[in-house]
C-alpha cells in the first residue's frame, strides 16, 4: 500500500485539470489507486432507482473522485504564492 501527501480533513488547492484553482476538504483517501474524494470538487450526476428514499426515482449530485497528483495542500500553496515586497536600495 502507497502513501499519499494528504489525509482526510486536509484543506486542498487543485493545481491541474477542470477543476484548476478550486479549494476544497478531503472527504476520504484511497491510497491503494492515489485518488481523492474532496468537498465540492469534480461534481458528477448519479441515477438512482426508485426507492423507498426517492419513491419517484432522483438524479443526485455527488462528488467524483481526483488524482493525487493533482492537487497540493492549502498551506504550501499559499505559502508559495505569498511574495515578500522588494527592498527599495535607494534609501
């Protein structure tokens, strides 16, 4: 079994793919195929059979999963994109 850079709770940037720049908190990890499940990211549409739940049958929004490499924690982001302001040498 891999390890993966994030675990669940992690608050996370994506840096690559359709979902580039949006922020979200790992719901689960599955380190055995390096994918992601993160809060409101990667939205897919799921067809459910009528049920005692959805009696008329529903069409349910929930969230798809995203590769590991795909994404880096918030901290480190933020931290990389935080610049400190030159030194004016004239002074």
């Amino acid at each position: 079994m891999s390890t993966c850079h994030v675990k669940k709770g992690d608050e996370i940037v994506v840096i690559s793919g359709s979902e580039r720049g949006k922020r979200g908190k790992v719901i689960n990890v599955q380190p055995d195929k390096n994918r992601l499940i993160v809060e409101g990211i990667k939205l897919i549409k799921r067809h459910m059979k009528k049920s005692s739940q959805h009696p008329e049958g529903a069409i349910v929004e929930r969230e798809g999963t995203i590769h590991a490499s795909n994404v880096v924690k918030a901290e480190i982001f933020d931290a990389r994109t935080v610049r400190t302001a030159p030194k004016n040498s004239n002074a």
